[in-house]
C-alpha cells in the first residue's frame, strides 16, 4: 500500500486540498498521511487544524513553526523550525510520496527536507507567476525539488517543462478549487451570521488582502487606501477576513480589525470562513474584492465579479471578469464601480474560467496510482533555436 502524505500550512491552502484529500481517503490501495502546520496550529489565525478533525480527517503529525515575529527574519528563523519538525515527522511517517500545493514559505521549508530525506514530491500548481510576492521564487524552487507535477493550464505545463522538468511527470489536471464550487454544498447567509456571531446583510463585499512581498507597492498604504475605499460605499456591508502569515500580516491584521471596530453595525472581520463558508459568501456576495488567489483562481467559476488590488497576483491567468485595479485610492474605487456596473455582472456570467471544469482530484489520484518511485531526477533539454 502506498503512504501519501500530504502537506498543509494555512486555510487557503487546505481548501484546495479538501476533494483530493476525501478521494485519497476513499482508496484501499493508498494510505493518506496528513501533515498540518503553519497557520492551522495559530490562535490569531483561528487554529483552522480543528476544522480539520471537523471534517473527519486524521492529522498525523503536528508541526509548530511560526514565531510571533513577521518581519522577513522572524518568516526565515519560522522555516528553520519547521524544518527540524518535517524532519522528524517525515521519518517517522516513511510516505512513499508527498503532496504539496502552491508556493508559500512552509512548503519550501518541508519540500527541502523530503528531497534530503529522498522522498519523492508531488508539486500542484506549478509554472505560475505572482510577481507581487517572494511566493514566485518559491514555486519554482518546488518545482525543481518536485518529481511529478500537476498543473492548473496548458501555459503553466509548458513553463514547468521549460524549467527542465520531464514532459512524461507534467500533467495538466486544472485547478483543484474549481472542483469544490462544483461539490462544496452551500450555506445561507443566516448560518454564516450563527457561526461568526455576525449580522452581515446583502448587499456586501468580500473582501482578503494579502501583504505584498515582493517589488515596491506597500501592502500598509495600499490596504489602508483599499478601507477608505470601502467608505465610498455605504450602501454595501463588508465581509473582511483576515490575510495569511506573511512578512506585515500582523500589521493588517489591526487595521482591519480597527476598521471594523469603527463600523460595528457595516463591517465584520473573521480570521477564517473555511471553504464552506466562503464559498458561500462569494455566492451571496456582489464583488470580492483585494488580492488573493481566490478571486482570480476561483471566483469566476461563481459569475462573480472580481477587484484584483496592486500587483501580487500580476502573471498570473485571469479571466475576464477579473478587474485588475491599480493601488491608488482612485483606482480601486473606480475598479469597484466598474465590478458593479451590469456589464461587469453579464461578463462574469458568461466568462470562460482559464482554470478547468472541476475533475481534478480524480486525475491527480489516477496519475498517482499508475506512477513507480521516479528514481534519479535528469534535468530535461528543450531542443530549441536561440537567439543569437
């Protein structure tokens, strides 16, 4: 029986993983091992490792990582920690394979101890770009560490290859999140207000901004003209949830949270929907709003309109019903009155999301099923003219 260990570190990320983690639990020929870290362990970041017992998984090991501190010191000293609880975890666990999705700092941190340690690593998503963040480097260090490969798009296929990566190990599967808005039952905006202890009404913005951590556009000014924005819209209640562990998160964390507190009765901040909940808010919502992946992965397959803030999201596929907005006052307001206007809703209903149709956890399971340990790793030469 093979043992497939699978990695996560924050809620966004254990979203994604949701369908494929219940497929991997279904199969009688493998064995799930699951590995929580990062965010999930965190009380500021809502402790989301609980939602995961909720959802009737087995964790396997626990890996405490982050420290309090969120300057780029305190991430790069977090990942050293981490790196000594993988180390122990991995060779305790034994996995035949491990999964790891995206591109954050824990998954770097893990993904270099199971190449020490040679255990081959099964790398989603793959080949794109976030030139707004240090997540970009990342990603492609995965890759490179990675033996198998599963892809969101065609063009991200190419990129993984031309990187040196063997065509057999690349595999085009689409987006694992599109595939929960396909199976993701939703909830009525009554039990999203009993779980929070909210009173959100309709109409509102969902709104999650992420820092930047990469280039010059300061996540603290952007944000801050992102919330004076909101303002500019009092007929519209706010939906704000809490950005990840990144360099100047806790700086975000308190304005929001002060943000909030000023408009008790218009604006309510949550650490953590879950996949459940936001899912559903986006169907309840009119615009999600700010500059996490979401909203350009995932939320035009809800014909909702997205506002794309700045520039961490900037290379990546996007489709058209994704307003990318500058980082000035001006440009985000007038990114949100265009999100509003009834074009804007007619694109998001009939847009093509460059993401795939929803299936992509039977792939990635199938391709896993027929894959023998992949042995030496060879760099793979593209036979090309160049440039002279």
């Amino acid at each position: 029986m093979k043992k497939i260990a699978v990695f996560t570190g924050s809620r966004a990320e254990y979203g994604l993983l949701y369908p494929l983690l219940t497929k991997l639990a279904q199969q009688s020929e493998m064995h799930l091992q699951l590995i929580v870290s990062g965010m999930h362990l965190s009380p500021q970041f809502g402790e989301t490792w609980r939602s995961i017992e909720e959802d009737g998984f087995t964790i396997d090991a626990k890996i405490e990582m982050l420290l309090a501190s969120d300057t780029s010191c305190g991430v790069a000293k977090s990942m050293g920690v981490g790196v000594l609880g993988f180390a122990d975890a991995l060779e305790r666990l034994c996995p035949d394979c491990l999964i790891i999705l995206g591109d954050r700092y824990e998954a770097l941190a893990i993904a270099q101890v199971a190449a020490v340690m040679r255990i081959p690593i099964a790398h989603l998503h793959g080949g794109e770009l976030t030139e707004g963040a240090y997540d970009d480097p990342i990603r492609h260090a995965i890759t490179k560490l990675a033996h198998f490969h599963f892809v969101a798009s065609e063009e991200y296929r190419r990129r993984v290859i031309q990187m040196g990566e063997d065509p057999a190990r690349v595999w085009n599967v689409g987006a694992l999140g599109i595939e929960n808005i396909v199976t993701v039952p939703r909830v009525p905006l009554a039990t999203i207000n009993r779980k929070f202890q909210i009173e959100l009404k309709q109409p509102f913005f969902l709104v999650t901004y992420h820092p930047v951590t990469a280039g010059e556009e300061s996540s603290e000014d952007t944000f801050a003209n992102l919330l004076e924005t909101l303002d500019e819209f009092p007929d519209h209640q706010v939906l704000l949830t809490y950005p990840n562990s990144d360099n100047g998160g806790h700086r975000l964390i308190h304005m929001l949270e002060q943000f909030a507190s000023e408009r008790p009765n218009r604006v309510f901040a949550v650490p953590s929907l879950g996949i459940q909940c936001y899912l559903s808010a986006v169907d309840l919502g009119e615009v999600v709003i700010g500059n996490s992946s979401s909203g350009v992965i995932e939320v035009p397959s809800l014909k909702r309109p997205t506002v794309n803030i700045g520039v961490r999201q900037k290379g990546r596929l996007a489709a058209n019903s994704v307003i990318h907005s500058g980082a000035a006052r001006s440009n985000i307001s007038a990114s949100i009155r265009q999100a509003l206007s009834p074009r804007a809703k007619q694109v998001s209903e009939t847009c093509e999301n460059p993401y795939g149709s929803g299936d992509t956890s039977n792939m990635i399971v199938d391709i896993l099923k027929s894959q023998q340990p992949p042995g030496t790793k060879r760099f793979h030469d593209i036979s090309w003219p160049l440039e002279e």
